[in-house]
C-alpha cells in the first residue's frame, strides 16, 4: 500500500503535466480549429473575438491550392524520397561497419556526428553549401565544371552526369531566382537525409550485432555465399528495426519545419512548401489562427495515422511476450 502511494505521489505531477500541456492543449487546439479566430483584436479588451464555424476551416483548407495539392504533394514527395535514400544509406553504412574493419569506433563517431545537430544547424550548413556565391558552387568553379556544361550537354550518355553536377549547383538562395521545384525540394532532402542517415545507421548496426552469429555460420555451412547470408538470413531478421526506422523517419518528415524555413522559407514561390510552413505563415504572418490551428490538427491526425499502429503493434508484441 505504501508503495502504491508512493508510486502514485511521483507520477501525479508528470501526469497532470502531460493532461494539461498535451492533451488540454491538443483539446483546445481543435476547438480552435472550429472557429473564426482570424484576428488578435480581443473582444471587449480581454478574450478574442473566435464565433464557432463548424467545419468551415478544414472545407477552406483543402479548396486552398497552396495546401491541396500543393502541400501534400510535396511531403509525399519528401517523405518517401527522404526514407527511402536515409534507409538505403545508413543500410550500407551499417553492413560496412558491421565486417568489424579497422577504426570502426572512429567511423561510427563520423557517421553519426549529423544527428547530434539541430535541424537549425543542418539547415544552415546546407543553405551555405547550396548558396551560389558560397559554399559548393566555389568550389566547382576552379574545376572548370561551367566550361564543361555544352560539352556534357552534347552526348546523351554524359546528361545524367551534368543533371547530377546541376542538381549540386541549386541556386535556391538567390533572390528573386526561379528555381526548378525538383531541384529545390530535392536540397531539402539531401540536407535531412546527411542528417539522419546516422541514426538509421545505429539503429540497423544495433539490430545487426543482436543476430546470432550462429545463424550466419549455418548458413555459411550449407553453403550460402555472404551475399545471400545478408539477403536471406539477415535482413529478414531487420524487419523489426526496419519498421521501427520507418516509422520515425516519417513521423519526423511530416512535421519538418525548421530545416525547410532554414533552407529555403518554403520557396521559391511554393517549391518547398510543407504544412508546417503554411501554419506558420498563417498563424503568425496572416493572423489566421482558426486556419493555422487546422492545419495544426490535420498534421496531429496524419501523424497519429503513422505512429499509433505502430505503438498498438508495439504493445501487443510486449504482451505476448
């Protein structure tokens, strides 16, 4: 009983924290989200002026083009691109490391060093090295590489190479530039895949160095080569890690905001644009809180899609267990 007590004494202040500064606030949000709470003029000088719509906000919403489809297409677009490319990376990364090569500790450091920074940071890093007066592009000009654009341009075989040189080259910082969209949601994704492509990395070298070597040795027995060892043995014992990634690197895609408002404030023009961005803008630019707090909403469901199955999944296996 008394350490029932006890239990119940440590957990209240967490617990209350949790109602009120997440799910009082989520609660609130969302009625916000039914009203026309479009002006920081208060009512009477004390309480703003928000009348309840119903449902209007999220009918604006998606008859606005800048979010449908604009917006959704771009974080489809980010989101797979961006765990497909950390996937395969930190994929590779972790087999590398996992053949016990000399210095591995040291590479291991390296690899992981991006995930230690903030979105902020990484942002900034980028938006220098993509920044044509600066960064990669003063590099590559000693090269020589602008001579060689008609060059590359003239053979066929060589236009993925100059696509890729080009693709190095985003003027996205430039004002006033038109940008190509591919091009300029494609920085956003180098920028956050060099940043999390560490962390798949940890998560599978983890998930690799938890199989038993003696499933190797059985298969290295009956004669599989190390190719087929890691297609048919390894792997397949990944999936868990590999639905664990996925689920965090998408979670993280689609709440992304602070790496894209670095790097490109949503542009050019709506190139970039994600919901995140058009929340702050509208909450914070246009004063339109009732719209803002229903894009605030629509990401929460769209998030809770992704990570609640997972969690449900999670739990059940812990039971079984």
């Amino acid at each position: 009983m008394r350490s029932r007590v006890l239990t119940i004494v440590l957990l209240a202040p967490a617990v209350l924290a949790s109602l009120v500064f997440v799910y009082l606030f989520i609660a609130w949000t969302f009625y916000a989200s039914l009203t026309s709470w479009n002006s920081v003029r208060p009512l009477n000088g004390i309480l703003p002026d928000f009348p309840l719509v119903g449902f209007a906000n999220y009918q604006t919403l998606f008859a606005t083009a800048r979010f449908w489809p604009n917006d959704v297409f771009n974080t489809a677009v980010f989101t797979v691109t961006f765990i497909v490319v950390s996937v395969a990376i930190g994929l590779l990364l972790s087999i590398l490391l996992d053949q016990r090569i000399r210095g591995e500790g040291f590479f291991r450091n390296v690899f992981l060093l991006p995930m230690a920074l903030s979105f902020v940071v990484t942002g900034t890093i980028w938006a220098w090295i993509f920044n044509p007066n600066t960064g990669i592009n003063q590099l590559l000009d000693p090269l020589g590489i602008n001579a060689l654009r008609e060059w590359l341009l003239s053979l066929s075989p060589l236009t993925p190479l100059w696509d890729l040189l080009d693709f190095l080259r985003i003027d996205i910082l430039r004002p006033g530039l038109t940008t190509d969209s591919r091009s300029a949601l494609g920085a956003v994704v180098v920028a956050a895949t060099w940043q999390m492509s560490g962390f798949v990395m940890a998560m599978l070298l983890a998930g690799l160095r938890g199989i038993p070597e003696e499933l190797r040795e059985a298969a290295r027995v009956d004669g599989a080569s190390e190719r087929q060892i890691y297609v048919h043995v390894v792997l397949p014992q990944l999936r868990p890690v590999l639905v664990s990634v996925v689920v965090i690197l998408g979670y993280i895609s689609l709440k992304i905001f602070d790496l894209v408002f670095v790097m490109t404030r949503g542009g050019p023009g709506t190139a970039t644009d994600f919901p995140s961005i058009f929340l702050f803008v509208s909450a914070f630019q246009s004063q339109l809180w009732g719209l803002a707090a229903t894009i605030a909403i629509v990401m929460l469901v769209v998030s809770a899609i992704v990570v609640i199955p997972y969690m449900w999944s999670q739990l059940r296996s812990e039971g079984r267990a």
